[in-house]
DNA sequence: ATGGCTGATGATATAACATAACAGCGAGAC
DNA sequence: GTCTCGCTGTTATGTTATATCATCAGCCAT
C-alpha cells in the first residue's frame, strides 16, 4: 500500500479494486453477473462477492448504477456526491455521465411534490447517440 | 369499478382491464409479481401474462413503471405522454406522479450531451414523505 | 361451412438479477 | 495466545423478466 502519496482516493480492498479496475477497463455498463464473469480469473467466484463490492463502491460514490438497465457503471470523474445524471444510446448502451450543476440539482429537487421532501435525484436521459441515428432518410 | 374518467381511453384487452384495475385500486406500485398473486383469481396465472399486459399498458401511456424500484404504477392521469416523473418515499414506498411541463421537459432534454440526442427522460426523486419525517412539530 | 389468417391468451421453462445467512480467516488489540 | 472485527467465501434461495411454443376466438375469402 503505497501511502504518502497525496492522492484522493479512499482505500479500496482487494475485491473493490479488482471491480472497480474491470468496469474501467470495460469503459461501458457492465450487469453484476457480467462483472462475475470477468473477475473469476481473480478468485471472485460468487455473487454476492460482487454485489457487496458494488455496494461498498457505490457508498463510496465511485460506480453507479443504472437503474433503467440494472448496470453499473465507474464514475467518469472519479467519484461523485450524487450530483450526476446519464445519458444511455438505447441502441448501443452507450453511456454519458452528465454532471449537475448545483442550479440544475435544485431545480430538480424542486419539482418535488410538497408531501415528498426529496433526497436524492435518479436521471436518466434514453435516446440515440450519433452513430445510432439513422443517416439521413432517403 | 366506476368509468366515469375521460373516455378518451384506448379500448383495452381482457387481461389489460384486470391489471390496470389492479394497479388502479391498489393506488401503490406494485411488483409484476404481487400483481400476479392479486389478479390470481380472475384467472391469470403465469407471469408472462401479467408482463403481458404490464407492457401493453406502458406503451399507452396507462401505466409507469419505477425503474428504481422494478415496480409498476397506473397512471395518475389515466395516461401520459412521456412528461412524468416521480417522489417516492424510500421508507413507505408512498409515490407521487409528478408531471413536467413542456419547459420542464426540454430543460431536462437539454441537459443530455451533443454525442446522445435524448429522446425519453427517467426522472425519480427519492426522498421521505411527510408521515415518515422525524415529527420536528415544534 | 371450411380453412387459413391474425391477434390475444395460456403454459412451460429458463434466464437474469439480487440478497439472506452463515462459515472461515487474518490482522491488530490486549 | 486468544479475542474481536472486518473482509471474504460459500450455500442456498428469492425476485424479476423473457423466450418459446401451444391454443383459442374472431374474421373473412372462398
Ligand atoms: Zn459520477
Ligand atoms: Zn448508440
Ligand atoms: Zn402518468
Ligand atoms: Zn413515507
């Protein structure tokens, strides 16, 4: 463990590493499962291992899940507090992080009903991304 | 079951009926499968069938489904085109249909990337509803 | 009427996603 | 040492969703 380094990160066990480097690398929405198949070279052969990693890693902030197609996904930046949206290409599953700003979290925020005092923020954005979208009819 | 809404309504299947009336007096999301267990007696009985319906009605507009919750909800309005969202509350799963008006709607579509042009939006706001907050009644 | 077409439904089987519950192990505290 | 705690491993099961094929009723052309 390398530790005067002044990076950021907060320490990952073995497990959280091995996942969070997969979906990385994968650099696309991965299912649980998917992420299984990938890491059993590492010894991670069940399950649950995986979700409580995903867990561990979504407490943290660093991978997020897309609740529209029950995947995961690494934080583009790192790790977020929850100010984040996605744009998903319905046709190919590609994935865009989009960062709220401040003004644009409240204004969602602010669409909630005055019986719900909302928390927390679930946006996703379906549509087709440039090499999904039809050229031009003819 | 009373049919004084709007009739408006597109002229719904059998198995339609009975699981839109389903959702309708529970007046809570249901899971696909809590659906089934309650439509039992009127002779559904295999999931697909519910799943069925379930799909049928989203694609009228009659039905919504949380997709942070993999549950199934009728419409507040007897159908939507698209311009909904919703407040959930995370301790009683209490929901409210919350609909966006066309600049609510494009503000939201704005936020999308250039890279995916967006076509459908996902909104969920989690939060406590008021009979779950901590009673603070000063 | 017969038979073929079509759309809705019924039924079986299985895939895909997720968690509960308990067992084992290793590092640090004492 | 041995106790405790956090992480990991493992079994088993629960929950959500779909693929596939069979059946049935209405419709209509012949
Ligand atoms: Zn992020
Ligand atoms: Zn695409
Ligand atoms: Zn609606
Ligand atoms: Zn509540």
């Amino acid at each position: 463990m390398n530790a005067h380094h002044h990076d950021h990160a907060p320490k990952l066990s073995r497990n959280q590493n091995e996942i969070l480097s997969c979906l990385r690398d994968a650099n696309e929405p991965m299912s649980a499962y998917a992420i299984l198949d990938r890491v059993r070279k590492t010894g991670i052969s069940h399950p649950p291992t995986v979700y409580r990693a995903l867990n561990d890693l979504m407490r943290k902030g660093m991978v997020h899940r897309l609740q529209s197609r029950s995947a995961f996904v690494a934080c583009d930046h790192g790790a977020c507090d929850g100010k984040f949206a996605f744009a998903i290409c319905r046709a190919c599953d590609k994935v865009v992080e989009i960062s709220l700003s401040d003004e644009d979290q409240a204004g969602l925020l602010a669409l909630a009903p005055d019986e719900i005092a909302p928390e927390q923020v679930t946006l996703e954005l379906a549509g087709l991304c440039q090499s999904c979208r039809p050229a031009a009819s003819a």
